[in-house]
C-alpha cells in the first residue's frame, strides 16, 4: 500500500469545498490519508472521532458528493483518482470488492454510481491515462449538474410555503415552519442571530439558509463558546489602590536603599 496521499488543488480549492465549514474540510483529508489504495475507508466514523468532526460533518461530505456512501457504513472518495496516481508496484487493491463493483469513472476520472453514467470498467487494475488528470480546473462544475438539480429538490420548501425575513439585519430567508423548529433547538434563536451577522459581514451566499444554519452555525457557536470560556478561564489583572501611608513607606524603603533624597 502506498504512503503517500495528495489532494488536487482543483477540489480543494473549488467553491464547493471551501463553502463547507473547517471541520468538514479537514474531516476530508483526515478521510483521504487513511482510504486505501482505491480511495475506501471501513471505518469513517472513527475517523470521524479521531479528527474531532460531527456526524453532520460527515453527512455534509455526503451531501456534497465529496464522498460516496455504502449500506455497508463504507465509504469511498469521489475524486480520489484525480487527487492520487499510484504506481503499478506500490498499488495494493481494496478489500471492498463488493462495493467498487456499484462504481464506474465518469469521463473525468471521478467515482460515481453505475447507473448514472455510461459504463466504464474500473476492475482492470489502476490503468489510467495521466492525461484524464489534467485540466480539470473546472471539474466540480461540470460533474456536478445532475447533483444541483437533487440539491433544488432537496433545498425546496414544501409548495406554497413562503420565506419571511429573520435576524438583526432581517437577510435570513426561513419559512415559518424552519423558524419554528430553529427556535425549538438548543441555541435556535442564538444562531439565527449568528448566521444574520455572519452574512451582513461576510456578504455570505446560500441556497438555503435553513440547512446552512444546521450544517455549520450550530458548531461555529460551540467552537466560539469554548473559545471564550478558555479565555475567561486566565485570570485578570485586578488593579488595587493603595494607602497614602503605603505609599509614603514605599519610598522610605526605596531612599534607604538607594540613598536617593525624594
């Protein structure tokens, strides 16, 4: 099995995956450095654990096709065979047979289920042309078409069900039905308020203000709680004021030392 790992800049760098919350990110690369050579993992939940990420944080990858699921509870990287070449001598094939026989290669090299695209056989070994790896700056975009169309479905209020405007600055777009069951969480109101002033500030985008604030809000809130307890745990410099009669002993004390005349 090789040892090394690498992540093409064309997916890491690409909205999509910068859009997600730090903990996603690096439960991304804490997944690709343990898969084995065909991009598996058997136990993403421990790494999960290992890489101090939620399971939101893993249904998110999920979400976003960053990885790709099995009833099995394994899981493989969509991209791995963009963000690795491993050579012929060094590869090791993955234990999860079962699983890799769902998936075929899009034409860009990607994994994806087999009925979703023409088939393209990937038991034959680790054969690719290094040239399918190259100029995929646009990568995301383009395989990710089909996905958008899910994503509106998924995002979509039920029909007929408006967005009012919520927050301090009056830009979070919930239904009241959204509003609602924020509100009925642990912290609801406070991450509304959070994800209002985030999005005034950072001119923040989505396309659904409900599912971001479930995806990320409520664990940018814990992160930033724990932050200011750790803060709030050194202790402050406490200014004391002192006597006249202190003072006049002071200085007595600093002439007899340094026989200086005050």
């Amino acid at each position: 099995m090789a040892e090394r790992r690498m992540f093409a800049r064309s997916i890491v760098e690409s909205d999509a995956f910068l859009d997600m919350p730090l903990s996603a990110r690096c439960l991304y690369f804490a997944l690709g450095m343990v898969a084995d050579d065909d991009g598996f993992v058997g136990n993403p939940k421990s790494v999960m654990r290992q890489a101090s990420a939620t399971q939101d944080d893993l249904k998110l990858l999920i979400a976003k096709r960053f990885i790709l699921s099995f009833e099995s509870g394994v899981i493989v990287i969509k991209h791995w065979r963009i963000n690795n070449y491993i050579q012929k001598d060094r590869y090791k094939s993955t234990t999860y047979v079962e699983e890799l026989n769902t998936l075929a290669l899009d034409d860009k090299g990607a994994y994806t289920e087999k009925t979703n695209v023409y088939p393209k056989c990937i038991q034959n070994g680790y054969k690719m042309d290094t040239q399918i790896r190259l100029g995929k700056v646009s990568i995301l975009e383009k395989e990710n078409e089909k996905e958008k169309e899910v994503a509106k479905q998924a995002d979509k209020p039920p029909s007929g069900a408006q967005k009012h405007k919520y927050g301090k600055y009056n830009n979070v777009l919930l239904t009241e039905d959204e509003h609602a069951k924020l509100l009925a969480e642990e912290r609801g109101k406070e991450a509304i308020e959070y994800f209002s002033d985030y999005r005034e500030r950072k001119g923040y985008k989505a396309k659904s203000d409900y599912l971001s604030i479930k995806k990320w809000v409520f664990t940018a809130l814990d992160e930033e709680t724990i932050r200011e307890k750790r803060i709030g745990a050194a202790q402050p410099f406490k200014e004391r004021t002192y006597s006249e009669a202190e003072c006049e002993s002071v200085v007595t004390k600093i002439s007899d030392l340094k026989g200086i005349e005050w």
